[in-house]
C-alpha cells in the first residue's frame, strides 16, 4: 500500500516489527495480539486496530476475548477509545 511512497518504513515494518519482535519467543503470538490491540485502543487508533483484530483472530484470541478486552479497558483507557474500539470490532467481525 505504502511501498512506493515509503519503501524504507514498509522495510523496517516487514523485517524489524514482524520478522524480529514479532518473532521473539517470550511471548506467544496470541499475547502479542492483545498487548499490540490493548495499545491501539488505549492510543485510540482505529485505522492499525482494524489490521490487529484480524491479526489477533489469526492468533487465536477469540471474538469473546477481544470484546472483553475492549470492555476491561474502558475503565483504563477511557470511555471514548472503548466506543471506538467495540464499534471497529463490530464492523471487523461482522466482514469475517
């Protein structure tokens, strides 16, 4: 998507991000997930947390789990991003 226009960033994305910390052993790639989308609700930031719900569903965090993460993280992350959040969630979920 961003390839031509910023070939260095899609680099370290594929090769830093996703080929090294994303491969580190101490955490498994369900748990990633949910840190990786507690991060983005709680930053409030719709358009990753979109690619990340699909990621996290991949990993095998269930679309139980991912609804009660957002719910949990009202009360950390605020109200607003949770809206946000579920609202992501609703329309990710409803396409798969």
């Amino acid at each position: 998507m961003i390839g031509d226009f910023a070939p260095k960033l899609v680099e370290l994305t594929d090769n830093v991000l996703f080929g090294d910390v994303w491969a580190r052993p101490e955490l498994s790639q369900r748990d990633r997930s949910l840190v990786t989308v507690s991060a983005l609700i709680a930053m409030n930031r719709p358009d990753q947390l979109r690619s990340h719900l699909v990621r996290a569903r991949d990993n095998g965090v269930t679309q139980a789990a991912l609804i009660e993460t957002i719910t949990h993280l009202a009360f950390y992350a605020g109200w607003p991003s949770a809206i946000t959040a579920i609202s992501v969630a609703k329309e990710v979920f409803e396409k798969r």
